[in-house]
C-alpha cells in the first residue's frame, strides 16, 4: 500500500471519529505495523495529514488530531443595520461568549493602489485612509484586516482616530450621511504569505481565506472596502440567501 492509500485511510478514521481531537494518531511504528510499509512511506503518510491541517505536532512530537472550534462568521447577520447601527460590534455576532483583543492598530492615509482605486471606483493615486489592524481571540491572532475610505468621506470623522467609537466605520459613515446600504463579498481560499504567517502563527497545511467586503451608499458610490485575512482553520463562513 502506498502513501496516498494509508494516508486516505487515516483521514477516513478522523473524519469518522474514530480519533476525535485531541487524540494521538498511531506512530510511525504502528502505522508501518499495520499496513506493512517501511519508515519512508509511512513518513509520508502522515505529512499528508499534517499538511492537510488535519494534525498537529509531527517532527519528533506526538501528532494528534487538530481541534478545530470554529468561529462562525454569519455574514448576513454581522452586516445588517440592526447590528452596527444600534453601536453593537460584528464580534458579538460571530463570537457570543467573548471579545477578541484588537492588536497592531494604524491609522495613515496613502494614495490608492490599482486595486483599491479599482474596488472604491476612484482615481489610482487619489488619497484614502486605510485602518489596519489584527484581532486575538483567546491569545491567537485569528484575522488581519485592512479598510479603505475615501478621504473626503473620512476626513473630520473619527474614522481618523484610532477608536472610531460604538458601531465603528459603519456608524461614523451613516452620521455623515453615507451609510451603506449594500454589501458585496469576494471569498478566495489560498495558502498563506509570510506575513500572514508571521501575524497569525499559522501551523503547516492551514490554508486563508481572502474575504474583500465592498460598502455601497445608497446611489451605488463605494464608500469603503475591507481586505480581510482569515485563519482558516479557525472559521466557518456562514451565508444565508433567499431564494
């Protein structure tokens, strides 16, 4: 049996709970006991699940298998007036038990990339104000974010100030007469960068997701785009649409 099959088989038994998280999985020894292959197979074998981010540990450490405790990222409910508009954070909705650490906050404003020009319907160059930051829930840094504002939206608001207050960019915007009314999402999965993670002290195999959020007014202008890393093996992004 090859290393494909064992490690097939292996995944099959965590996928059935046969080894639930938290668990060991069976040694190289075991493994090579069990399937009657040598050393070398079963080494690879068992990177496949590792880089599959279905363990941890390996490499001279006991590998068990990844608990994963989602955060359930229920787009449609974080993103409705009720919730940002009433001053009540996103967080409260994707996590009810607890309130994530916002860490490596910067406020500056730059001139527009292609990108962001293209995404906001501005000129490349034009000035805008981009808020960067990373949050930490229970001690981990789980998504990095980067917001985009037009500066003549952002100006004179506290968008500019590092505590833009209850409801956040949301609400500033809505008080300045530019509330979103719509929201578009773009959701790409990849493999992470070394900035990522660096930021996110990802473990091997653990692939992103690249959420990019565009903020329509009424009247169809962007008023501001979210460039959003997530750790993905941290989230389920949840959406719920009607037919």
């Amino acid at each position: 049996m090859g290393y494909k099959e064992i490690a097939e088989e292996l995944r099959a038994r965590i996928e059935r709970g046969q080894y639930r998280p938290g668990d060991p999985i069976p040694s190289e020894s075991e493994v090579m006991a069990e399937f009657k292959a040598g050393r070398e197979t079963v080494t690879k074998a068992l990177r496949v699940l590792r880089d599959q981010g279905l363990t941890v540990g390996g490499q001279g450490k006991p590998a068990t298998v990844r608990d994963f405790k989602p955060i359930r990222r229920q787009a449609n409910e974080r993103l409705s007036r009720e919730v940002w508009g009433a001053g009540t954070s996103m967080w409260s909705v994707d996590v009810r038990d607890a309130k994530p650490k916002v860490e490596g906050l910067e406020v500056d404003t730059l001139e527009a990339s292609a990108r962001v020009a293209e995404a906001l319907g501005i000129s490349r160059g034009q000035a805008v104000v981009r808020r960067r930051r990373h949050y930490v829930l229970d001690g981990r840094p789980v998504l990095m974010a980067d917001s985009y504002i037009p500066l003549d939206l952002a100006e004179e608001t506290p968008i500019m100030e590092r505590d833009t207050g209850e409801g956040g960019i949301y609400k500033r915007l809505a008080e300045a007469g530019h509330g979103p009314v719509r929201f578009k999402e773009e959701v790409r999965v990849r493999m992470p960068n070394s900035r990522e993670l660096a930021v996110m002290r990802l473990g091997p195999g653990t692939p992103v997701a690249c959420v990019v959020r565009t903020a329509y007014e009424e009247g169809g202008r962007a008023v501001e785009v979210n460039e959003m890393t997530l750790d993905g093996g941290s989230y389920i992004l949840d959406y719920v649409i009607d037919a």
